[in-house]
C-alpha cells in the first residue's frame, strides 16, 4: 500500500558532489550542491543546482567553469561541513584541512583529497526556480589511481562514494555487490 | 597521484530510474533512465535524460507526464531488463511480471512494485546532445508504507535502493550509516 507524501524531493541513493570554484577575489570555495548528477552523455554534460544567493552561484557564472568533487566516506565529515557554511564567511578548504588544486583545463580548483573529479566548462544555466541548475561539459574526469579498477576505469569500491539520504538525513556507505548491469536482465528476454 | 581519464560521465553513486510512461496506443512502458535525479528544491523537480530515439521520449513529449520508479534490490534483474529492451518490441510490466498502476495525478503509469514514486507533470525538455532532459514538476511523491521511517519520509534502509556504478558496470546494494547529515560537519564550524 502507498502513501502519498505530496511534493517531495526524494531519490535515493544520492551522490555527495562538492562544487569546486573561484570566486571574484581568486579564493578557491567548495559548496556541497543540494542536487546534482550526469545529464547527457555525449557531450557528456554533469548538472549541479546551485541557488542563486549561494556565493558559488556567482563564482559559476564569472568563470564559466566548474569542478565536481567526490569525496569518500573518509571526508565525509569534511563533505558535511562543506554544505552548512559559506565560502563568504570561512575558508571551507583550510578549516576543514583540505588542499584545492587548480584545474590544468578550466578555471576552478578541485578537492584534491576526492578520489573522483569531474573538470566541468559551463554549457547552460537554467533557471527553475529556488535553483539554477549548471550543466557544464565534462572536460576531463580525474580519478586517483588507487580508485581505479582493473579495467582501468574508477571501481566503486575503491572510490568508497558517499551516499545521501533525504528522508533519513544522513549519509550511508556502499554495500554489496548484487550483479553485473546490462547483463542480469538478460534472464527475462524471450 | 591522479589520472586524467578524459571527458567521461562518471558520478558514484547513481541511481537507478524507471521512467514511467503511455505511449501513443496507450500502453504502459518503463525504462531505466541514463541519468536523473533531483534538480530543484522548490517547486520540487526531479530530471530524467532520454534519447529522442527511444519510445519514452515521445510518450513523455505526446502526454506531457512521466513517473519515476525507484526499484528495491529485490527488483534488479526487472530494472536492469527495462533498460536493455525496447518498449516497441515487448510489453516490459507483462514479460518482467511487474504491475503498472495508473497515476491518479497525471498521464503515467508507475511501477507498483516500486517502494519509491515520484510522480511529474512535465516542465521543460532541454535537448543537452544525445540526450533530452526532461525536466518535471514533482506533483506527488509516493512511498510504500513498509518503507516508510518512524518520521513519515523514505527511510534509505527500508527502501533498500539500487545503487548504479558505471565504471564496474554492476549494481550495489546501499551499506552503513556514516552519520547524520547537517550535523557532523559542525565538528569543524569555528
């Protein structure tokens, strides 16, 4: 039996996703974006919303460029910090003890302790209501090498993503390995 | 030490989606999305990426409407099935032995068996490249009762959702509580 809940933004399982840029003084901030995923895959494009009060809403748009950072579920702390205060009023990468790295391709740092990076130029800004969302062209992808799979593409399990939950307010791990996808649902073609 | 991967389309975790739909003979189709997710807090908007090739791409432009259901675990093989299938070329609810269930809100059929609904009147459609975003209004959000936390919302451990890891191309359940979110970071709030 279901319940209707009414309007509600709840799709699980959420990833944590850091947004790294400069700001107009050439202060390196990140901002945890409240949503944010892949939206188109060839340009391949990565969407994060940003409301445009936020002082990474003004970073974006001056420099046209963005950075996806995420973090594991060792910065989760860090990651947590990152979404409840401004880069106005403190320095999110010295309090926090994380190291920014400029970009080599756009103009926007990065967090280099993520295992996972997306390199992001902007493409548009839409507006749609309390946020704007960014969809910037991912440029290049960065992944630490200890991240990386034997297939030389970033394994799961070594990245140790964050997922958020909504309803819970809270943070979870990756568990299980279920199967391998565009593959189980093989059993069901007739 | 990181490595550039180059321009590719890799956020952890990603979710699993089931677009709900009618196409023009009124049949009720489900497909695994490419990408989606929440992209506004207010109003309330969820986005899912289709190609213009594919069946849902005209059932979402003809009725103006979608579903998103998101599956269990005890669901992969279906999720995974609706997404290597053409809705053109089988009836996707009748082959997996899922139950479409109209919406009492808009023109789409949801997944019955899906703990979590969400339910959109479509807003806009930004063509990005190979993929169309679809962005909708959440109208409604529905949850079934048994995944439901002692606070009312989706509770993460009831809902049990897929987790999508495009690098390892397999799927992941979601593992341990980390913490509580808006909350651990003030450990470092000075």
């Amino acid at each position: 039996m279901k319940k209707s809940l009414g309007p509600q933004t709840f799709v699980y399982p959420h990833p944590v996703l850091l947004v790294g840029t400069y700001d107009g003084e050439g202060r390196p901030n990140l901002m945890t974006a409240a949503w944010g995923g892949i939206c188109c895959s060839a340009p391949p494009c990565g969407a994060v919303s940003v409301r445009p009060g936020r002082h990474t809403h003004d970073a974006v748009m001056a420099r046209k460029a963005f950075t996806v950072s995420i973090p594991s579920v060792d910065h989760v702390v860090a990651a947590d910090y990152a979404g409840i205060v401004s880069g106005r009023d403190a320095d999110k990468f010295e309090v926090a003890g994380l190291t920014p790295t400029r970009s080599e391709v756009v103009d926007a740092p990065y967090l280099e302790e993520a295992p996972l990076v997306l390199v992001c130029r902007l493409l548009h800004a839409f507006p749609l209501g309390v946020h704007v969302q960014f969809v910037g062209e991912i440029v290049d992808c960065l992944c630490e090498e200890s991240g990386l799979g034997e297939n030389g593409l970033p394994d799961i399990e070594k990245v140790r993503p964050i997922v958020y939950a909504g309803g819970n307010r809270a943070y979870y791990a990756v568990g299980e390995r279920l199967g391998a996808a565009f593959s189980m649902g093989k059993a069901l073609k007739r």
